[in-house]
C-alpha cells in the first residue's frame, strides 16, 4: 500500500508533466502558424521585413537592354546558347 507523501509525489509528477505537454503543445502550435519574426514569449522590437510571395509581388520593371546584351554575351561563353 501507498503512503500518502507517495501519492502527493505521484500527483506533484503527473503535473508537472502534464505542463510540460500543454507547454510543448502550444509551442508546436506557435511554430505552425507564427509569421516572420514572431517569438512565442515576446516579439522583437523593429519592423520586420520578409519578401513577399510570388503571386501578390508586384512585376520587377524590365531590364536595360545593355544588361541583356551582355547577359547573353555572358551565357554564350559559357556555352548557354547554341
């Protein structure tokens, strides 16, 4: 038979990892959909900045035809173009 001090020790083990599940479970949860920059206690301080996605980024302008000329220059020497 059990003594009462062992089912206080019992109970105090089965809290504490019981917390430690709620702990890890929240944080796994956190991880899934915290944003760029998020922390799970606190958030830094500043902006931050992230690149956006490919289907809302506005067009980048087009190149000077310069850079494309020696773009293909480039490639050529590399055996890009044939």
């Amino acid at each position: 038979m059990i003594s009462v001090w062992q089912l206080f020790q019992g109970m105090g083990l089965v809290g504490v990892l019981l917390l430690v599940a709620v702990f890890l479970g929240g944080w796994l949860v956190f991880r899934s959909k915290a944003g760029p920059g998020e922390g799970f206690i606190r958030t830094p301080k500043g902006d931050v900045y992230r690149i956006p996605d490919a289907d809302v980024a506005e067009e980048f302008p087009e190149a000077p035809e310069s850079i494309l000329e020696r773009t293909e220059r480039f490639l050529e020497t590399l055996g890009g173009k044939r």
